[in-house]
C-alpha cells in the first residue's frame, strides 16, 4: 500500500483555497503521491480496457500492461506507443479510474502533470463522471472535464501544445446530451518538459477550471441559472479518469497516417489531490464507506428477516456468500433500494435467503428504503475455489426449465450487432442472454430495463458480453462489429476521415452494388456533396444505405442528417466517410469538393449562443429552420464570414490563394503524371495545391500530408521524405 494510502486519516489544513471566497481552510482529504513504483494502487485505481473508439472514434488500444501504465520514479507514467500489426498502424496506451474506490462531491482538485508532444493526434485528459456511470449510462451520469488538450483547432492554429480546453457534458431532453466548453491559450508550451497545475474547483455554486492558476472556464450550476436540468449531474459523486487517446474526434484525426506525433509519448501525473471545502462528501472503498455507507436492516421483513437468516451461507459458481453480502452488492452495483434488493437476492436463493428475507413474499411494514450509496462494497467469500472474490451479476438459478411463454427477443438497443452469437457466449457459467434475461425478470416492479440489464452484464463481462451488447459501446458511436459488414471492417470501423480516398468502387471485396432501386434516393442528399445515388445504393447487410436511412426516418423519426450521421458512422466505409455522414462529408454548399472541406468547416465559431463550428451552425440551421443546406451555409457564411466564409458561401467559393506545386523536392521523379493522377476526385498537384494555401504548410510537408493520405496515386515520385 502507498502511503498516499492513509493520507485520508490525516487532514492537513492547506493555506489558500483557489476561487473561492469562503473563508473555510481547505484541507487535503485525499492524495495519491505516486510514491511506490509498480502498477498504480489497486485502493485507488483501476483500468478500462479495449479498443472499441470509446465513443470517440479513438484509435488507440488501452491495456493494464506495464509497457503503457506504471509508476516510477515518484511519477505515474502513461505511455502511448505505435505498433505496427499486419503492415498497418496500431497504438496502444491506458486508462486509468477511480469508479467505486475513490469518489467525492465538490472540493477542489488539482493535477500536476508533464505533457508529450502532441502534434499531431494525441489526447490526454485528466476528467471526471458521476459515479452512477455504469447504472445511468453516459450522458445521464454527467463528466466534467478538468483538462484535455490536443483539439482540432489547436492543430489547425499551430497551438496544439499551449491550447487546454475544459467541458461539462449533461443529459438532454429526448435521451440526447448538451455540454458547455471553453478553452485557454497559454503564453508557452505546455509541453515545454516541466510540471504544471491543472485545477477543478467545484462547489454546489458553479464549476471553475485553471492551469497553474489561470482561469480556463467556469460554468454556473446554481439553481436555476444552470442550464442542465436541475443541474443533477453536477451535484452526485464523481470519480477520477486520467488516460492519454490516440486520434478520434476531438483532433479530428481518425486514421493511423493522420497521427503524426512522436512515439512513445509519456503523460506523466507527479499527484493527484483533493481538498475540501464547506461542501465536500466523499465516498467509495477506499474511504470506508464514510460516504453513501449503508447498514442492512431487516429487507422490510421485520419479523423474519433477522441476522441468523442474513447472515446464511448462499453459494454460487463465484462462491459462497452471506445473504447480507449478495444484498448489500446488489444495492452498491444495481442501485437498487434495499426492499429490490432483497427481493433480487431472494429470487435468487429462494431457500436460504428468499423464505425469510424476500420482500415481495414476507409480511410487510413500513420501512422506508436505505439511500442508494455511492461507494461499491464487495462481497468477502467465506468459502471459495479461486484467489479473487468478484462481485457477480446475480445468476440465474439452476437449469431453467421450458419457458412458459417465448421471450421477449434481446437486442440491448444495439439490432445491428448485438447478435445470438454474441449473446450466447458463456460467461461465468451462464450466458450473457440469460443473464441480461434474469437481471429483467428477477428485479422488481420493472426496475431493470433491457438495456440497463445489458449494461450492468456488459460492465461485468466486458470482453465477453461487453463489445457488441452495450448500448454505450456499439453502432451508435460508429462501431462496426456486425456481421453484416465484416469485410469492410479491417480497421476498427474508425477509418473514416474528411480526407480519405473513396473505397475503389471495382473493388468487390468491400462494396457490392445493389443494382435494383437505382432512383430511390429521390430527395436524400445528407447535406453532403458526393451522397449521390450510387452510394445510397450500396448494399450494407440485407439493406442499402439509404433503406437503413429511411427507417431511422421513419421508425424512430429522426432527422435527415440525424439518420444519415448513425448510418454513415456506423458504415464509414461504404455509407459514410466523404460519402453521406454529415459531420465528415464535404458538405453540399454548391462549392464543389476542393473549397468547402473539413479544416474550415471544422472552425470553432462564438457569440451569444455558444460555441460550436462552423459544420454544426449549419446543420442547426438546416434542422431548425428547415432552409435548404445551400442556404444555411450562405447564412453561417455571412454571419461569419472570415472563419466559414472561406470557400463555403455558395455565392463565392473562392478559398485561399492559389499556389503551385513544383516538385516536391523531388526534380527528378515528381513529375506531371504523377501530380496530375487522380486522387478521389481532384489531381494530387490539387490536393497538394490546397493544403499549401488552406494549411499553411510548405511545399514538402504538404507533399508529405497528400502523399500519406493517397500512397497509391501520389506518393510514388513525389513524397520528398523517399524520392
């Protein structure tokens, strides 16, 4: 154990309390000093693992290994590396949290942190969510993000490395989510090889972020100045993440050759500390419980539910357990009142615990639920076969018997991959179909809907029922698992880009045309230039891209861009991409594909209304309004005219400064026919041409971006770095 370990017994009263202006002294509650080398403290930390894009289209793999997360010299080092696997790049890196062991309500945070160079692609974050995550699912739980940095107009400004953004995200009426944001420009680089001050201060008044003691953004969550709902998110227990991702949305880089950063790249945590102000709570296993600890009564059974009976062995294929501890983890790991708690193990155990202490079937009274808790309490086996003693989802009792009635088809919101091959895999003796099934039908008074029993199997079993049968994790956030599209999922489903080539129509391995309903497309355009009918026409499964479009439309009536985007980040390759997904196509502002492209966008944008770009005040306006695309980007154009009005004011679609390519740097081997190949639709001379005036960049950088982006048309002869 570390020392920062016990640090929690000794309050130390500290001198100053950034940002506040009560006069209570701030003491130091919690604090882990990275103090002893190895992995970091299993009291405090714990990892998240995969490689799913995480929501975000993120590239990397996190791992518990040692090569990515350890602790030495005093420091906790994350470390991102690229592989290379089967000819094409890979990365892995960590995540670490503090879910269940470490959680606290207001107080004041601080992380001081060393930087990698992050140019370009690289993401660290140092964030929170609420500690109700694996019940309510994200957004409904709330994240407040104390730093990240890494952000796509920080590349495209050149202030990658001194830009820090700091966000709250929040649930939203009709199950979407909102967020408010902010970021800071530092005078220097933060990656300049020195430690700096990274600081949530939050109180049930507002939420305030700084590095090294500038302000960086403060939210209002007071009532009724917040603009969440009651602002609930931001007055529960929250826990700690700190991780570093590799691409994804927020660089607005989703493939390997868009990452150019050095590797290996180390974030490096000298602490993290939590001090208290009038306000704080904390929480979890590691303080004992002092926060959202409970105490078993009687289940509502008073006459029958007595310690003799709680206290009965109920064994199981994980190992035997106490009634009272199997309760007691329902209600941590469910978030079940204790009365459903007590009925959930009763069903359970019908003969141990359910006789006396079921209270759906014992006499009642009038108890009044314990308070849900927010820290997990783990069941301590008296007797077990194996070394570990996991908290289990309850398990379904015995061999079941024939079904009275056929059930309910199981999809966990997920019908394009949450497949009977997927849910029929074992896990833990059962599979995860008949536990997600148990969880439904043994959780009183329809508590435990389809999709929340699917993410509590999900979270305990996540590399088994986890990847494809959580709503959080699968096609909604871009994945492409399903079978009915493997062939086209050599990268992750996250190889879609506002850069990349278009799949090679001839090429039948990844896309068959469907040659019948060639005129259905009609008036489906996706706001996007190149959604024509030949893409909307390609098969994807049983179905093309615009039948999978038309029956989000019609079925679960979204919009038309709303359809477009599930569709297309569910199918970059053949439904989305450049082609129909509106937040990575060129958008239909009757500019053509060389003006209105991504990097301009992808601009950020503010005034009274908030902060967002370019691309998103344009859809706002297509989806509020109901004007055409064309109009709206005339609209954004003149409202903003020297950040969106670059190449995408369909009256005037003239971009930047014409220049011209020479020869890379190359004389001898770049020549015309090289630079005049086509590359998706423009020349390579084009494309280099266009990133010369629309980045900046020189002529051999430029020539070295198109050439990685298009190594079949325009590298060979013209990259500078192998001429």
């Amino acid at each position: 154990m570390s020392s920062s370990a016990l640090l929690h017994l000794f309050l130390v009263t500290a001198t100053t309390f950034l940002g506040s202006t009560s006069c209570h002294a701030a003491q130091l509650i919690f604090a882990d000093e990275f103090d002893v080398p190895g992995p970091p403290d299993p009291l405090v930390w714990s990892y998240d693992k995969g490689d799913w894009g995480w929501g975000n289209a993120e590239l990397q793999r996190y791992t518990d290994d040692s090569k990515n997360v350890q602790v030495q010299n005093g420091k906790l080092v994350i470390r991102a590396h690229r592989v290379e696997d089967a000819g094409r790049s890979q990365f892995t890196s960590a995540r670490i949290k503090t879910l269940n062991k470490v959680t606290f309500q207001y107080g004041r945070v601080e992380a001081f942190m060393k930087m990698p160079d992050l140019r370009n692609g690289l993401w660290p974050a140092f964030w929170t969510l609420g500690n109700d995550f694996p019940i309510v699912g994200w957004p409904a739980c709330g994240e407040i993000d104390i730093m990240e940095m890494g952000h796509s107009s920080g590349i495209q400004e050149g202030t990658v490395n001194r830009k820090v953004g700091s966000a709250a995200h929040w649930e939203h009426e009709d199950d979407t989510w909102a967020n408010y944001f902010d970021y800071y420009t530092a005078p220097s680089n933060l990656n300049d090889g020195s430690f700096h001050n990274y600081t949530l201060n939050w109180t049930p008044k507002f939420l305030e972020t700084y590095v090294d003691g500038t302000l960086v953004w403060k939210m209002d969550i007071s009532h009724p100045n917040c603009p969440a709902d009651k602002c609930s998110e931001f007055h529960k227990p929250h826990f700690f993440l700190l991780n570093l991702a590799i691409g994804g949305r927020y660089t607005d880089i989703l493939t390997p050759s868009g990452i150019t950063a050095p590797f290996p790249a180390e974030l490096q945590v000298d602490y993290v500390r939590l001090y208290t102000n009038q306000w704080t709570h904390v929480g979890g296993s590691y303080f004992g419980e002092n926060e959202g600890s409970y105490e078993l009564v009687n289940c509502g059974c008073p006459t029958t539910c007595t310690d003799t009976v709680l206290n009965r062995s109920a064994p199981g294929p994980e190992g035997t357990f106490s009634c009272r501890e199997r309760i007691e983890w329902v209600i941590s790991n469910l978030q079940l009142d204790e009365k459903d708690a007590c009925a959930v193990v009763g069903n359970e155990f019908p003969d141990i615990c359910g006789a006396d202490c079921n209270s759906m079937t014992c006499p009642k009274d009038d108890l009044v639920s314990t308070p849900i808790p927010t820290a997990t309490r783990e069941p301590t086996a008296t007797t077990t076969t194996t070394t570990t003693t996991p908290a289990p989802v309850p398990n379904p009792p015995g061999p079941p018997g024939p079904p009275s009635s056929t059930p309910k088809p199981i999809d966990c919101g997920c019908p394009n991959h949450c497949t009977a091959r997927e849910l029929d895999q074992v896990a833990g003796g059962f599979t995860c179909r008949a536990r997600i099934q148990w969880l439904m039908d043994h959780t009183p008074n329809d508590r435990m809907s389809e999709k929340k029993a699917c993410f509590a199997v999900s979270e305990e079993f996540p590399s088994i029922c986890g990847r494809n049968c959580n709503l959080f994790h699968c096609d909604l956030f871009g994945e492409n698992h399903g079978d009915d599209n493997d062939n086209d999922n050599d990268n992750g489903g996250n190889d879609s880009s506002s850069t990349n080539p278009p799949l090679d129509s001839t090429n039948g391995n990844d896309i068959e045309e469907r040659k019948d309903d060639q005129d259905a497309s009609s008036a489906i355009t996706c706001g996007c230039a190149s959604c024509n009918d030949e893409v909307l026409n390609r098969s994807v499964g049983d179905s093309t891209c615009l039948e999978r479009i038309t029956s989000l439309m019609e079925t679960q009536h979204k919009s038309e861009l709303e359809a477009c985007r599930l569709v297309g980040e569910e199918f970059p390759k053949i439904c989305g991409g450049e082609y129909c997904n509106p937040d990575t196509c060129t958008m239909d502002c009757s500019c053509g594909s060389n003006s209105c492209q991504s990097s301009i966008l992808n601009r950020l944008v503010m005034d009274k209304e908030g902060t967002q770009t370019c691309r998103d005040r344009i859809h706002s306006l297509v989806e509020t309004t109901n004007v055409s695309v064309k109009e709206a980007c005339g609209q954004v154009s003149d409202q903003f005219p020297s950040v969106c009005g670059q190449g995408c004011h369909p009256e005037s679609c003239s971009v930047f400064p014409r220049t011209t390519v020479r020869d890379c740097g190359c004389p001898g081997t770049c020549l015309d026919r090289v630079l005049d190949q086509d590359a998706a639709g423009p020349s390579c001379r084009d494309r280099i041409n266009w990133v010369m005036g629309a980045n900046g960049l020189g002529e051999e950088d430029a020539c070295s971006l198109v050439s990685d982006q298009f190594p079949s048309s325009c590298a060979r002869g013209c990259d500078p770095r192998t001429c």
